[in-house]
C-alpha cells in the first residue's frame, strides 16, 4: 500500500511539473504586448522555475523516503538528483530562451 501511495504521489508531483511548464509557455505567447513590454514573460519564466524547483525539492523527499535512516546517500539517490537538477536546468534555460525569443522577436 505504501508503494502505491508513492507512485500516485510521484505521478502526480510529474504532472504537475508538466502543467507548470507547459502553463508558463502558454500564458508567455498569450501575453498582450503592454505586459510584455514590463518584463512580464520574465517574470512568468522566473515564477515556473521556481515552481520547478519547489516540485523537484518534493520529488526527492518522496524519493528519501524509502531509506529513513541512512547517513549516506546511494548511487540511485545522486543520480535522480543530478537528473532532477539537470532537467530543472533545461527548463530554465527553455522557459527564459522562449520569453527572450517572444519579447525581441525573431
């Protein structure tokens, strides 16, 4: 039972990781040029980073969970973090190039 509870918890940390990036990207093209213009697709991009951050800090307490006790962390849990890290890395560096591409045009 506590497997299955993980996995829904870690499903649904992954869909909402997916909503964020995918509602930031929509709400950075449907934005009208006078919030644009203040710097508002940055801030959009900024607010899902941290969004992103936030979901990745509680993926891997989910991840922690399975070994409670231990003083040192195993290959696996090093891996899911520099793989977490990696993707937030990629999704900053998607989210800010998309706001730079849609506020100084093509």
């Amino acid at each position: 039972m506590r497997d299955l509870i993980e996995r829904f918890q870690l499903v649904l940390l992954g869909v909402c990781a997916v909503t964020v990036f995918a509602g930031a990207i929509a709400i950075m093209v449907t934005m009208d040029a006078n919030s644009a213009g203040q710097g508002g697709r940055y801030y959009v991009a900024v607010a899902a980073i941290a969004a992103l951050g936030y979901l990745d800090t509680q993926i891997q307490k989910v991840l922690e969970r399975r070994i409670p006790f231990s003083l040192s962390t195993t290959w696996q849990e090093r891996r899911n973090s520099l793989v977490g890290f990696g993707l937030l890395i990629a999704a900053g560096a998607v989210l800010i190039g998309v706001a730079w591409k849609l506020t100084h045009g093509s």
